[in-house]
C-alpha cells in the first residue's frame, strides 16, 4: 500500500496529517520514502515542522505528574540523534494496554503520538508481537528531565550499567496521587488474597527505593516498607510492599486516580 507514493507527492492534507500524529521515521515508512524526502516535501508544501511549533508550549502540572508517574514505571526519556536537538519521553505496552498507552497519549497532547508497531518477541521467541508506543515530540523541558533521571558521574559523563545502558535514578520528586496510579498501572501488582500490593522496583538503587517509600508515607500510605528479594533471579534486589493495614487506603486511591476505565 506504500508504493503508491514512491514517485508521487502526497496531499498536503494528508502529509501533514500523518506527520504530525508520527514520527519522521514512522511517516517515511508509511509512505515508502527516505525521512530526508519527507521534509523536502513539508518543505514544498510549506509544512512548518512540529518541533518549531510545539517546543514553546510547556508541558502543564498534571502532564508533570504524568511523566514522574510513567518514568518510576516503564517510560524513558531517549536520547535526540542530533547532540543539538533536544529528547523526547516515549513508552511502549502491548496490544492488551492499547488503551492505557492512548489514555498517557490523551493526556499529553499536543506534545504526544501515538503508534502502533511490530516489534520482535524477544527472549529466543520467533515472531512479532504489536506494541502501542506513546512518544512526546524532542522538547527543552525533557532534555532538562533526562539529567536528573539518569546517572551521570562528576564529568557529566553517562555511568553505564553492564549492559551499557543508561542507569535510571530517583530524583526529588514529589508523588502525587496521579503519578502512584500511574506508576501502579505500569510496574505494580495487586495480591488481594494477602491484602497486600507491590512493586517492580528491581531496577533502582536500594537508596532510590527507601526514597520511594517515604514518598508513599507521605501520601499516607504509612505500612510499607523495602523488601529485598533472595531468590537468585532477582537476588538482593529491592521492591516495595504495601501490607495490610494500608492495603485499602491504597487501593482507594489508585481507584480514584485510575488513568483509564479498561484498567
């Protein structure tokens, strides 16, 4: 369906249209051409890009809550290709959370797309599997973010894990109702059976983790605590639990701050 445009210009209308709901790389592939020959096309029909319009507009107090919400849970904020350009937040969920990721998508408007993509199965599986990724567009506001989110040394430089992947950090922050609904959605898990709830921290820092439990004392979730894991999949590694006694308080706010009705 792509070759159609190969030796043919688009529309104004619908060039814009897609252009401005993907990225260059998804609007290229889209129409069978190379991302340079898109913007020789916005550049004929005048098409002003979406980082000259959209960098000025700041992101609002609940999109902030938003971004903390999604960046303790499965968000990032990548990297620009350019050095001069600035980074963009993006997540991805499969097809089941479709209607999650397009609610983080709603929300972050006009500074968000949408997409859905074939990505590989991963771990040895053979196959594609459909993933909804909500992206911001590249903006000064999260270029300012990534500092504060990712480890760096005294230089400035990144510190790498053993993957040679940037290590995610806890800034200060402060967690709203919003942002624990948000983050639940993403990386927590409910036992009702044991009254109890709890949350993927594995990947941050034993000290990240105590900060996060007393963000949640200070929401008034008040019995929860750090728990190291010892099994070895996931030895000496940290999550939190919420018990009992504050199993329902919790619960109820993550109820009244639910991010979308098919959670």
């Amino acid at each position: 369906m792509y070759n159609q445009y190969k030796n043919n210009r688009p529309a104004a209308i619908v060039l814009e249209d897609c252009y401005r709901n993907h990225t260059i790389s998804e609007a290229a592939a889209h129409f069978g051409a190379a991302p340079g020959t898109i913007y020789e096309w916005l550049n004929f029909y005048g098409i002003e890009r979406n980082t000259s319009i959209k960098t000025n507009i700041p992101f609002t107090a609940r999109q902030t809550e938003v971004l903390i919400g999604s960046m303790l849970g499965d968000g990032c904020i990548a990297k620009a290709t350019s050095e001069t350009a600035n980074n963009y937040f993006v997540e991805g969920h499969s097809e089941k959370q479709k209607d999650y990721c397009h609610w983080k998508y709603e929300e972050l408007k006009p500074l968000s797309k949408f997409s859905t993509i074939h990505k590989d199965k991963g771990f040895g599986k053979i196959g594609k599997r459909l993933v909804s990724v909500v992206r911001t567009v590249c903006h000064p506001y999260l270029t300012q973010l990534e500092r504060n989110w990712y480890r760096r040394d005294g230089d400035g430089n990144y510190v790498l894990n053993e993957k040679n992947e940037r290590i995610k950090i806890i800034p200060e922050i402060k967690l709203t109702p919003l942002a624990l609904a948000i983050w639940y959605c993403d990386d927590g898990y409910n036992m009702p059976k044991n009254r109890s709830v709890g949350f993927a921290t594995n990947g941050f820092s034993h000290e990240n983790v105590k900060y996060l439990v007393s963000q949640l004392k200070h929401l008034g979730i008040s019995n929860c605590y750090m728990n190291i894991r010892k099994d070895k999949k996931a030895f000496n590694q940290p999550i939190i639990l919420v018990q009992s006694h504050s199993y329902f308080d919790f619960i109820d706010m993550v109820k009244d701050n639910l991010p979308c009705e098919s959670m």
